[in-house]
C-alpha cells in the first residue's frame, strides 16, 4: 500500500483505507512534487572556498624568512622547496625539546648538522615535512590546551595510555607518529581519555 502511495505523490488523490473492521477512513493527499532541487556548481566552489579561509594557518620564521600556509598543497609546495636547517632551532624551541633530541628524532649526526646549517643547506623533503607537520600539531596542541603552554609541554612529556604508554614527544620522529599524538589531542578536545 506504500508503495502504491510513493507512485501517486504526483497527483492529488484521495485513498481509502480499513483502521479495523468497521472504520473505514479518507486521506487527501496534497499536490506534492517529486522534483529535486538541482545543485548549483557555483554555490558548492563558493562554499569550498570558505571553509578553505576558515582553515589556520601556520608559520615559521626562519632567519628573516617567513614560510606560511593554510592548505595541504601549500604545505607540499614548502617541502618541495624544502626547509632550512635553521628551521631545526625554531621547531626545538617551539616543542621545548633540545636540539640535540630533535636530532636525534629526525636521525641528523650533530656534525652533520652543523656543517649544512653553516652552508646554509637545505633539509631533505621529508625532515621539512615532519617540521611543517609539527608545527600544525604544536599549534592544535596550544589550542586544546587553550594557550596554556607549560600544561600542553608537561602533556607532552607523560606517558600515555592512549598512545601505548609511551611519552607523545616520543612519537614525533614518523608522520603517523605525529598523527598518533594529533589523535590523542582530539580525543582530549572532545571529552575522551588521553
């Protein structure tokens, strides 16, 4: 009977139909048009654009240079130009890590280290990658923690049941790593143990 009703939308109709044995009842039906809404292109691309202005957006300063971005393909055309070593210093002060830690994360010798920083070198795609990605994260981090830094640097450096009990600095060595702890930070921002 349904679907006798779904096929007549069309049309205004009047049905019959048995509530028990004795009752018998009429329904009108109103004109209803089975017409959809067409989408409109240009609606959708404006839409699109904004939610791309509402996106953060990020920075890093590196010797009188400043590199910024709010999209992913932004953030692909930086690690494709690729970072300066000097760019090691910022994030080290930005995550509250030694150097000598953050080297040590990335696999970069000391040496090795100094020398290119000296030559005004440039780091490899994915070491400028794994900054620019923690630099998102430090900043969501500083937002979750509403821009408490010393609670958001102590959160970094506790082990986490979440994360396998290990520290979320510990983690920032691999992309997925960083996603991990990214994670972690939602799942506080919204109410969940981390």
């Amino acid at each position: 009977m349904d679907d006798l009703i779904q096929g007549k939308l069309g049309i205004a109709t009047e049905l019959f139909y048995i509530h028990n044995k004795s009752t018998a009842m009429t329904v009108k039906k109103k004109n209803i048009s089975t017409r959809t809404k067409a989408i409109d292109p240009k609606k959708s691309i404006d839409r699109a654009r904004m939610g791309i202005t509402r996106n953060p957006k990020w920075s890093l300063i590196v010797s009188e240079e400043k590199y910024a971005w709010t999209s992913k393909m932004e953030r692909v055309e930086i690690i494709r130009s690729g970072l300066p070593y000097e760019s090691i210093e910022v994030i080290s002060s930005r995550s509250n890590l030694p150097i000598k830690q953050f080297l040590h994360l990335l696999g970069i010798p000391q040496t090795t280290y100094n020398k290119k920083k000296k030559d005004k070198d440039l780091l490899t795609n994915r070491d400028s990658e794994v900054i620019l990605v923690l630099i998102e994260l430090l900043d969501y981090g500083l937002e979750v923690f509403n821009n408490e830094k010393e609670k958001f640097q102590r959160w970094l450096k506790k082990p986490n049941i979440s994360l396998g009990g290990v520290t979320p600095e510990s983690l920032f060595d691999s992309l997925t790593g960083i996603q991990e702890v990214k994670n972690g930070l939602n799942r506080l921002e919204y109410g969940n143990m981390a």
